[in-house]
C-alpha cells in the first residue's frame, strides 16, 4: 500500500514506515500530523487516482524531529563591475515518520 501526497509545494510517494524529510511544518516533536490532500492512492493492487485529491483518504505521521539541511553557497558575480556577493542558505525542514494510511 503506498499514497502520493502533496504538502509544502511538493509531491512525495510514501507508505507505512517511511521516514520523509518535508518543508517546516509548525509542530512539535512527538505530534501526529495528517496529511488530507492525497493524490494517488495504491491498495490491494487497486489504483485510485484523484481529482486532484481523493476524499475521504488521510495519511498520519509523526513528528520526528525539526532541523536545518546542510549549508548551500549563493555567489553572485559581474565581471569588471566590482560586484560580489556571497550569501548561505539553510533549508528547515521536518522529518516525519508515517505511521499509516487511512482509507475509507
């Protein structure tokens, strides 16, 4: 059994048991999380494809942990203009473990 889920402008295809790292939610760690706008839906070999979402089906996961991705250089250069810039970025993003999918 798998789903597609779309949550923080992307799509992911998760199942029982994944671990999946998503854009920040604003929840804590330990907290449940559903995920009510479900794409696709595989069971029983049986595909259900929504239109764009499929009512009635929710995914629930949990929160693991809420963290900063891994540090990412943004340099801006013209050339004979003496202009430069170097900036960082760090992505927040929360892990979620998925517990499981519910179906009506």
């Amino acid at each position: 059994m798998f789903a597609v889920i779309r949550t923080g402008g992307k799509q992911y295809l998760v199942s029982p048991g994944d671990k999946i790292k998503i854009e920040k939610l604003n929840k804590k760690e330990g907290e449940e999380v559903n995920f009510e706008d479900v794409l696709l839906l595989e069971k029983n070999n049986k595909v259900e494809i929504g239109t764009p979402g499929i009512k009635g089906v929710k995914v629930i996961g949990k929160v693991l942990e809420q963290g900063k991705g891994r540090k990412i250089i943004v340099f801006k250069y013209k050339p004979k203009k003496h202009y430069k810039k170097k900036q960082g970025h760090r992505q927040l993003y929360t892990e979620v473990k998925i517990l499981k999918i519910e179906s009506r």
